[in-house]
C-alpha cells in the first residue's frame, strides 16, 4: 500500500453491510413464485384432495428451495466476537467491534461493525466476501482488499484462509464445500426424478428416489463435518479467540434430509404394507369419485348392477 496525501487508501466513503446475497435472494423469489402460483389454484381443486395437494406440493417446494439455497448461503460456519483491537495499519488507533466469520460452501463472508459504529471520525461496518468457487481466485480477491486498505480484523482473517497460509483453512474448506455442493446438486437433481416418479403410477421407484434424495444430503453435511476431524488454525483478534459453530445452513441441510428419509421410508414401506393408502395419498382424488354427479361418473357404465336399457323401452314421440 502506498500514501495518498498523507493518508492510507481506505475507503473513501462509508461502508455499509450488505443484506441477502442476490443468488439466494433469487433462489428464495423463484419458488415463492411457484408457491403462490399454486395457491392461486388450489381453490380450484374439490373435496379433499386439495389438502392432499396442498401438502405434498409445499413440502416438496420446501425440499427443493432448501437443496438449492444453502449453496449460495454463508451459513454453513460461523463465529463471533466482540473485541478490542486494532482498526488500521501502521497506526495504534484501537477500536471496539463485533466481528463475524461466516463459511459457506463457495467461499466466506466477513462482518465488521463497530460498538458504536461511529468511532475514530469514521463509520465502522464493513461486509467483505472472498470466494474460491470455480473461476474464481481468492488470491487475487485478497490481494484486492489489500490494496483497497480494509482494515486490519478483515485482512486478518481473509489472510487465515489463503491458499499460502500455514493454517491449511483454505484447502479444508474449499474441498469440502466442493464435495458438499456437488452432492447436494445429485440430491437436487434426485428430488426432480423423485417428483416425477410419484406423479406417475410407481410410488415404489419415487420414494427409492426421495430415500436418494436424502441420502445424498446426509452425504453434503456429512463432507462438511470431515473439516471438524482436522486440527484447524485458532483465530485470535486481540486477546478475544473466535471460535466457530455450525450455522443455520448446516442445520437445515441435515434436517432436511433426515426428513426426506422419513418420507421415502414412508413411501416404500406404504408400497409394502398398505397400497391402497398409498394410492389414496397420492391421488387424494380418489375418494371423491362418489360425490360426483351421477351423469358424470365414468364408473357407472361399467357396473353390473346398473340397469340397461334397451332400445324399445326408450321412446319417443313428438307431436308436430
């Protein structure tokens, strides 16, 4: 870094956090569009059957957005800390702040915000990301905020998970979130399959597919804890350590598909014991066939029972 007039090439205006990320954000628009496109014509669907519906399409929406969104989520990994240190390079200004490490699968995510934010004539929040995703270099991304002047707990942590670091965090977490994200893209990809298997007749192959489904994000967290097994470098910002703890993201993943277990299990094992219930869940329809008008039931032309009439007991006679 080099002086500009006397001063550090800090940013020259305040900085402010940034809210959702715009991937997720998107992920999140999209299947509340579907959401609220099926609400609208779930009025539409008679009897029971629209319960039926009603569950099985939100739920299985809920699945989908879920596989989609925590991989573009920073939640995966997080830690805190309030602490008192040092705010800018070459000077021995200090200052108080909380300050937050977020991980997620493509990268990490870096809070700084002052308590109060307003200290040393300067508005103190920052919200920094660096990621290592496929085609991306953290390297470089580092060498950027170097350059821009972050300050000081910023560069500190970003600089613990560069690839040349001796605390190894950066080839931890970046193979582990690409097997993490890469099986969570088969368990996408397995729910689509599942959806269609279940809308057609073999409930049998649709819940194999939901069991997959699950599976294959038990698999994602599971490649995300393997980090746990590895001794990790301790982050120290002043005399506060900051230590870290699975996020919401990780959480969600796993009950997610402990959850997709527990309804292909139900799936296959309806399939085994009592078809007919199943049939009677998946097409909710089934039980309203005899609250239909009786000029409009199909079943009647083919019962035993109704009377045929032949042509020379129906007749008719007009009057001109």
């Amino acid at each position: 870094m080099t002086l500009w007039d006397g001063e550090l090439p800090f940013y020259p205006q305040p900085r402010h956090a940034a809210g959702f990320s715009v991937p997720l954000l998107i992920v999140i628009l999209v299947f509340l569009t579907l959401a609220a496109s099926f609400l609208l014509i779930l009025p539409g669907i008679r009897g029971h059957s629209r319960w039926f519906w009603l569950v099985r399409v939100l739920l299985s929406l809920f699945i989908g957005a879920e596989i989609v969104a925590v991989h573009f989520s920073a939640d995966w990994s997080v830690g805190r800390a309030n602490t008192n240190t040092s705010y800018k390079a070459f000077s021995a200004a200090r200052v108080r702040a909380h300050v937050g490490l977020h991980v997620g699968l493509e990268g990490i995510n870096i809070t700084l915000t002052g308590t109060p934010v307003q200290q040393l004539n300067e508005t103190i929040d920052y919200n920094e990301q660096f990621t290592w995703r496929l085609g991306e270099d953290y390297a470089e991304e580092y060498a950027e905020a170097l350059e821009k002047g972050l300050p000081d707990p910023v560069l500190y942590l970003a600089e613990k998970f560069t690839p040349s670091s001796p605390c190894g965090l950066y080839r931890q977490y970046r193979l582990a979130g690409h097997f993490a994200s890469a099986t969570l893209w088969v368990a996408f990809c397995l729910w689509l399959l599942s959806n269609a298997l279940l809308s057609m007749p073999v409930p049998l192959y649709g819940g194999l597919a939901l069991l997959a489904t699950g599976a294959f994000a038990i698999f994602a967290v599971l490649s995300f804890v393997s980090i746990a097994s590895v001794p990790l470098c301790p982050l120290y910002l002043g005399s506060t350590a900051i230590t870290s703890h699975y996020g919401a993201a990780f959480w969600v993943t796993l009950a997610t598909g402990v959850l997709c277990l527990l309804l292909g299990g139900a799936v296959v094992g309806l399939h085994y014991a009592k078809p007919s219930a199943l049939r009677t869940f998946l097409d909710g329809s089934v039980k309203n066939f005899g609250n239909q008008p009786r000029g409009g039931s199909p079943l009647g032309l083919n019962n035993p029972s109704y009377k045929q009439f032949s042509a020379s007991e129906a007749t008719i006679s007009t009057n001109l």
